[in-house]
C-alpha cells in the first residue's frame, strides 16, 4: 500500500479526466430530496491516497486507512457512512473486478470527497434517471453505488480508457455556532451539546510511555479499569490517525512539551471512541518527566479545544460581506509570481499574524534531509540566507521539522532552533509545509521575549501553513525548472567554451571566468602535476579585481585544501579563519595595540580588511578528477556569512567535471606538442650556411595545427671545399608519417653526398634507402643539385630533377626559363637511370626552388600552376633572395582566402655578382 499527504491545494468538484467523455450520476431516488444547495469551497485543505492490491485483505486495510484519516482529519461524525461506501467500493474493485484499488480522500472545509478508482472500466453502472433497486440484500456484490446514492451527499462514476472512478462526497453537518471558538455569551439553545455530566479522563504516561495514572472518568468512558491499562502503553489503546508520510505516532506527539488533537481509544467493547485529547508534558519534583492527557468525547472537544483568536483581517468575510479565500487573506492578493517574493511576503505576514519579532521560512532540500533558509524578516538575512540546518535536530522526532514545535525559552533549550542562535529570540513557534505527506519546508516566528506562544499561535500558524505550501512548492518547482534550463544552457555554452582551447593557461582562465560571478564570488584553482607533487594555486579570479592579489597573497600562505577524490562540494574554513586572524591583527595594529592571536601566516602578509571581507564567507572545495585521477581542486568563495545554495552547488559539481576533463585534455596536448616539437625541430636543418657569393633564403611552411614538419624538406649544407649541397623535396601525404622519411632523406642526402658520390648516385641509393622501408616507404619528389660559386662571379650548379616541380631561372632582363628537366622521382622503381645537368647563374640571376604545394594553391577550380608562378617571378626583377622568397610567398596565400592544406616550401638562390652593395 502506498500513501501520501497534501495539505493545501484547489481541486474541483467533481474533478475532470483527460480521458473518454465522463459519465456522472447524481444521487437518485429518495437522496436526491436531501441535497445541500449551499454554497460551498472547492478549496482542498489536505488529501489522503492509498493504493491496495488486488487481495481480499486490502478491504480491510483500506476501512481502517479511511477510518484513521477521518479520524486524524477530526471528521467522526461522517466516519461510518465513508467506511461502509469505501468498503463496497474496494470491494467491487479487488474482488470482483480482480483489479488494484486506489482510494483518494479530499478534505475540505465542509465536508469531504472520498474517490474509489480501479483499472476494469467496462463493469455496468445503473443508467442515469433509472429507479433506484436495492435487490436483494444477501448478494455480494452490486451494492456499492446504490448505498452511494442512498447515503452519499452527491457522488458519479468518471471513465478514461484505463480506469473507472467511483467517487461521493459526504457534507459535515451543521455544528452549532461556538463549538469552535471562544466568544461571548451565548443563549442556551446555541450553547454546544454535551452530555448530562462532561467526563474527563485523565491519564498520566510515565517516560516509557506506559500508562501510570487512569482516573474513574477514564473507566467510565472507555470501560477499563485502572489495573487493567496501569503499565500498558497508550499506543496499546489509541487508534492514532493515519496520516501518510509524516511519519508521526502517538509515541512522538507524547513527547512534545504541549499537543491538541482527536484520534481514537479502543474501548474494552472493541469499538473506537473518537476522544479530542489535550496533552501536556510535565516533570515532578525530582525531575522525571511525564505526560498528562486529558480525553474527552470527541463531540465535546470545546471543553478543552483551545479557542482561536482570529483577527479581524484574518476573517473570510470582506467589508462588503463576500467570501475570501484565507489563503489570499493570509498572503494578499495577487499572491507575488517569483518564488523569492512569496517567501518574503509570507514571512512578512506571519510575523504579523503572531505579533512575533521575526519570521523564517525554510525550504527542504531534495532528500529532506537539510532545510536552506530561503526568507526571513527580522533576521540577519545576509548571515543566515542559504544557511541549511538539518532537519531531524534532536534525538527520535522531538527535534524533528517534521512536527510543529513550541518553545517557550531557548535559553533553556540551547541549540533547539540552530538558526536563531545569538539572535536574541526566545520562544518560537515552528510548523511544517507538507505536500502530499512530504515535508517541503518549515515555517517559524519567533519573539525577544519568553513563553510568547502557545499551542493556540501553533494551530493559526499550522493552517496558514497548509494554506501556503501548495503555492510555495509550486513555485519552487517553477523556479527549479528555470534554474535548471538556465543550468543547461551555462553546461553547454561551457563545454562549447571549454572544448575551443587546448591551451592550458586559458582552460584555467576559463575555469575560473565561468564561476565568477554567475556561481560565487571568488574562485581559486589549484592544480596538481603528478601524483607526488603539492597542489600549486595555479589562479585566482574575484568579481572586483582589486581584491585578487590579496585573496592571492592570503591562500598562497596557507595550506591548500586535501586532495580528496570523493565527489562533491566540501567546506573549506581555513581561508576563513585565516582571513579573520590576519584581519583582526591588521586592526590591532591600526589601533596601535601589540599582540593579539598568534597564526602561521607570516608577517607582512598584510590582507586589508576587504580582503578579508571577501574570503570571509563560505568556501567549498570541488575535485577536479579526470581518468581516474585527482588533477586539482576548484575553490569557490562567499563574501562574509553568505552560503551557497544547494542548486549552485550542484551545478558546480557539473562544471569541475567539464572542466577536471578538459584540463587534462590540455595538459596531454601540451605535453604531446612539447614531444612532437622537439622531434619535428630535429628533422629540420639546423642553420642555413653562409655562402660567398651566393644569396640563400628559405621558407617553409607546414600544413596542419602545431606542425613544424610535414612531407615537404629542404636543405643547404657543406659538401667540401667551395662546394654546397642543396635540396627541396616533397614527400607523398602530410603528417608525421610524411615527417619520417623527411628525415631518412634529408639525413642520407648529407651522408651519400659527402662520400664524394655525384648527384645521380646520390639519389639512387636513396631511392633504393626509401623502398627499404617497404610498406612504410612513400614515394619522394626532389630536386638535388651541387653548387660552386665561381672567382668571375657566377655560380655553377649540377641539377638533378626526380620528379619535383622544376626550378625556375630568372635572368636580369626578365625572361624566366627553366632550369633542368622531369625525371622520374624516387620510391616508386627499383632501378633508376637519373642524370645531372649543369647551370650557370650569371650574376644578377635567380634560381626558384619550389614545391608543389606553391604551384597546387587553388581557389575554387582555379590554381596558381607554374605558370602563374613564372608570372610572380618576372615581378622579382632585381630583388634580393629574401625579397624573392616574400613576394612569392605573399601571392601564393593571397591567391586564396582559405589557409594552405599542403606543406609549402621556397628556396631561393641569387648571384649577386662582385661589385654590388
């Protein structure tokens, strides 16, 4: 059987489905002349649901779940009639139709709605207007909606495709004017009923709740003697109400200092005597506690019911004598749309409804584990907003939000409201909000002065709370629901942010500009390099920028937080405490005075009081685990006494998730990068050599991120004396595949030159170097030549042309030609037959060495071509070689907008001749 509680809340009557066209009967026959045509509230002050399996004991359990709830609701007058329809009903439901039952009791001010629903929808019902036959009453079933109609005030039949609902609502009947309230004199006739001698019974329960005191009155109205109960428990003899998800019994409510309520004895008959029962908890001379309750007969509770003095505002008749619903007279009308402004509005009035000093209003967290101060008046609100206490406080349920409470004196009681501790208030008065029998938060007024509130403020409290809960859930769920869009975007506008860099200083950056200011105040990041090291505070951001080098100085002198992989926010109080200590000394010392207290933080730290302001609230601490690894910690701040919310911590969990993996993620690209680097920088030559007589400049240019060497090499070197080895190669692909054998061929092209071999031989033993490596080999274009500068100012070069894009010569007058012819390149065959040939540059002449990610530079379907390099290259009349190789350079990227996909290299060589400056 599952069960839950709501006070507060609207429903009307009867209610609609969302399913097949509704059929509802209204009472026939003889009931219908006895229908109530007053008005009535459809205002539902708490509900009561429970489900019941499909078994025959589920009849009996669902008569005592409606019976304890009337009971508990203080409805016995209309007890019997609901149990004997549940009864049918239920019955109908888990016997006859074989289907689970699920009973709903609504209560209202006036009466109560009982609902009786069960999953077989095709079962007959009499048609409407059809006369009423009670058949024989020995069947078994069949029953249940003729007593509806005979016994119910109103009741229908509801359909959807799945479900069929029988429902009836019994009207409370009429109670005499003054049963409820205490008010002036009255005439005998309206005087409350009451039998020709009121009894009374008193029984005292010693501290294991067993009954140690049963006077005659008691005997009399439940049928026991005194040494028949004397050292039984009470809970032996009440028929407490059933209510679903408070998790209250009777052995808690005798704990509390003073209750007011009705629930059941069991008589020595067997039968439920409804009393209305007054509790008080008391001590005796030597300081053992008890509890004496005072019972009578339920219909004569105005002999202890303690009266309501409802002020003249709080009544539900205006000026102009129209009806107004509490709830709006409790928190006005229109009730405010924001959750914050309902919450501080309702403090507000309750304040003033109890003439109290100050109000609070909690809500619970999603475990209902804590309470998080969302409102107060009357309070430091700054120190105690989203401060969270916890909500069983005390030992059992004593200390319990869960159970409306009374405290005459905390100073008696320390600790018993943790919220007000140093606020000066005394007594307070604390309710629960509940929805469907889940505790959502709790409602206090509190007062300066002792003994200010009694059970009375409790029950006027109690209701105004039943009134508001419904509304206040409401728009925390509205509230929450925004939060958490507004979460999802901030998670996915970070990870986009987060994703965008692999650089690790800026993820730090990022890190700590998305908490600030949108999830706290400051923010620290300390970072942990290996499992060996210290964590290191690698930033520090706060929303003024003045403050970060104090908050710096200040963290950086004490201990940083422990590496704890546990997930989770955890508080954090050394920057606190430290910023309070080195506070107060800066004061001393601004005050002339010496000494003070005594801390590790070394002199000279010197935190000004803003400083120690900011850091001076509450600080958590959040892991930052990535693959299985503590990398550092997130740190957020609150300035001094502000706390964080239960949501923004949640959602902080989330981002140090993000981020701990992106962090990473940059830490092992910038670690790779660093590698590849070093390798790429070893494939490269190390310095061009200076040549007499010859100008030599190179660019290169290599495609792909954070690569400095592809499949395109070049290369200038020292063969012997007087003479130059130079060469501009293009590997097939790009990448560090291509990069490999960039550096097989530019290492052996310096080996086999320098053994006195010719350019032809060179490249056949690199060729035959290259298909070696077999499936790992890649075919390679290269132009090789040797280069003498000579005494007349020329220079002669021996050119070999495996494939590569042919260099181009420009002579002084302009014309460009090239410089050697195609033949076949290297990697592909075994055996190759190459030739050199041999150039004279005169002086003033220039040889362009290019590869073919220059000439295969595109723009849509055009390409530059060799051709259009020759056009570039007639415009470089009379420049130098470094002038040769920019402007070449330059057209090539502006011939498209897009950035180059293919390794670029350019070399060019110029005679300058003898006589030039």
């Amino acid at each position: 059987m599952t069960t839950g509680l709501v006070p507060g809340g609207q429903t009307p009557d009867p209610r609609p489905t969302g399913g097949l066209p509704q059929q509802r009967h209204e009472p026939v026959g003889q009931a219908a002349l006895h229908v109530d045509n007053r008005p009535r509230s459809s205002v539902i002050t708490a509900r009561a649901a429970a489900s019941f399996e499909p078994v025959g004991r589920s009849v009996a359990t669902a008569r005592s779940f409606v019976r304890d709830t009337l009971q508990g609701w203080g409805f016995p007058d209309i007890v019997d009639d609901a149990v004997v329809l549940t009864s049918e009903l239920v019955t109908n439901a888990v016997v006859h139709a074989g289907t689970s039952a699920d009973v709903l009791c609504l209560r209202s001010d006036d009466g109560v709605r009982i609902e009786v629903g069960d999953r077989y929808p095709e079962r007959e019902i009499p048609l409407q207007g059809q006369a009423v036959n009670m058949g024989n009453l020995d069947r078994e079933g069949g029953r249940g909606l003729q007593l509806c109609a005979a016994l119910a005030s109103r009741w229908g039949v509801e359909y959807t495709p799945t479900h069929k609902q029988v429902w009836f609502r019994l009207d409370l009947p009429e109670r005499t004017v003054g049963t409820r309230t205490a008010g002036p004199s009255l005439p005998a006739d309206l005087l409350p009923l009451a039998d020709g001698r009121v009894r009374v019974a008193v029984v005292q329960i010693d501290r294991a709740c067993a009954i140690s005191s049963w006077n005659e009155d008691a005997e009399e109205l439940f049928g026991f003697a005194a040494e028949q109960v004397i050292g039984k428990p009470l809970s032996d003899l009440a028929a407490w109400p059933h209510t679903p998800g408070t998790g209250t019994g009777i052995a808690e409510a005798l704990l509390l200092s003073r209750w007011e309520g009705s629930y059941g004895i069991r008589a020595a008959n067997g039968r439920v005597t409804s009393v209305y029962a007054s509790h008080l908890r008391v001590r005796d001379t030597g300081g053992e506690p008890s509890t004496v309750c005072l019972l009578v007969r339920d219909h004569e509770r105005a002999v202890l019911q303690t009266p309501l003095r409802v002020p003249a505002s709080d009544t539900n008749t205006s000026s102009d004598g129209q009806s107004t619903d509490p709830f709006e007279v409790f928190i006005g009308s229109p009730a405010p749309d924001d959750l914050d402004g309902l919450l501080q509005r309702t403090v507000e009035r309750a304040r003033d409804m109890l003439d109290g000093d100050s109000a609070f209003l909690l809500l619970a967290t999603d475990d209902e584990t804590e309470l998080e101060v969302r409102a107060s008046t009357g309070l430091p609100s700054a120190r105690q907003r989203f401060a969270r206490v916890p909500v069983e406080a005390g030992p059992g349920r004593y200390g319990s939000a869960r159970m409306p409470a009374v405290h005459d004196d905390l100073s008696a009681v320390p600790g018993a409201v943790p919220l007000l501790n140093g606020t000066g208030m005394r007594s307070v008065v604390t309710v629960p909000l509940k929805v469907e029998g889940r505790l959502t938060g709790s409602l206090g007024v509190a007062a300066e002065g002792p003994a200010r509130y009694s059970n009375e403020e409790a029950l006027r409290l109690q209701f105004a709370a039943d009134r508001i809960a419904l509304a206040v859930e409401s728009a925390r769920l509205g509230e929450l629901e925004r939060l958490r869009r507004g979460s999802l975007s901030f998670l996915v506008e970070a990870s986009d942010l987060l994703a965008g860099t692999l650089d690790r200083d800026q993820t730090l950056a990022l890190m700590a500009q998305m908490t600030v200011p949108t999830l706290a105040t400051w923010c620290a990041v300390y970072t942990i390099a290996d499992q060996a090291s210290d964590p290191y505070l690698s930033y520090v951001l706060h929303e003024d920028e003045e403050l970060i080098d104090g908050i710096k100085s200040l963290l950086s002198k004490i201990q940083p937080p422990d590496p704890v992989p546990t997930p989770g926010a955890r508080v954090w109080s050394a920057p606190g405490e430290a910023a309070h200590q080195a506070a107060l000394r800066s004061s001393m010392r601004s005050l002339g005075l010496s000494g003070g207290p005594t801390h590790q933080l070394a002199s000279g730290i010197g935190p000004t009081l803003a400083t120690a302001s900011a850091v001076g609230g509450e600080t958590v601490v959040l892991p930052l685990v990535a693959r299985n690894r503590v990398i550092g910690m997130l740190t957020l701040g609150k300035p001094a006494d502000e706390h964080f919310r239960q949501e923004i911590l949640e959602l902080a969990e989330d981002l140090s998730r993000r981020a701990a993996l992106a962090l990473d993620n940059a830490r092992l690209y910038s670690e790779r990068t660093a590698i590849s680097q070093a390798l790429q920088r070893s494939l490269l030559p190390p310095e061009l050599p200076e040549i007499d007589g010859v100008e030599v400049e190179v660019i290169y240019r290599a495609a792909g991120e954070g690569n400095e060497v592809g499949g395109d090499f070049y290369d200038v070197f020292p063969i012997s004396d007087g003479a130059y080895g130079f060469a501009i190669g293009d590997v097939c692909g790009t990448g560090p595949n291509a990069a490999a054998v960039t550096g097989l061929a530019r290492h052996a092209l310096r080996l086999l030159a320098r053994e006195g071999l010719s350019g032809p031989a060179v490249l056949e033993r690199l060729n035959s170097a290259i298909l070696d490596e077999g499936a790992r080999s890649r075919f390679l274009t290269l132009l090789y030549g040797e280069l003498w500068p000579q005494e007349d100012g020329s220079a002669r070069l021996k050119v070999v042309c495996a494939g590569h894009p042919l260099p181009l010569r420009l002579r002084q007058d302009g014309t460009v030609e090239p410089a050697a012819e195609p033949q076949p390149l290297l990697g592909v065959m075994e055996d190759l037959e190459l030739y050199e040939q041999t150039v004279t540059l005169d002086p003033g002449d220039v040889l362009l060495c290019v590869t073919d990610g220059v000439t295969e530079r595109r723009e849509g379907t055009r390409m530059l071509g060799d051709d259009g390099l020759a056009d570039v290259l007639t415009t470089c009349t009379g420049l130098t070689a470094g002038a040769v190789a920019a402007r070449i350079m330059r057209a090539v990227e502006r011939f498209a907008s897009d950035a180059p996909s293919d390794d670029m290299a350019i070399l060019a060589m110029r005679v300058p001749g003898l006589h030039t400056d």
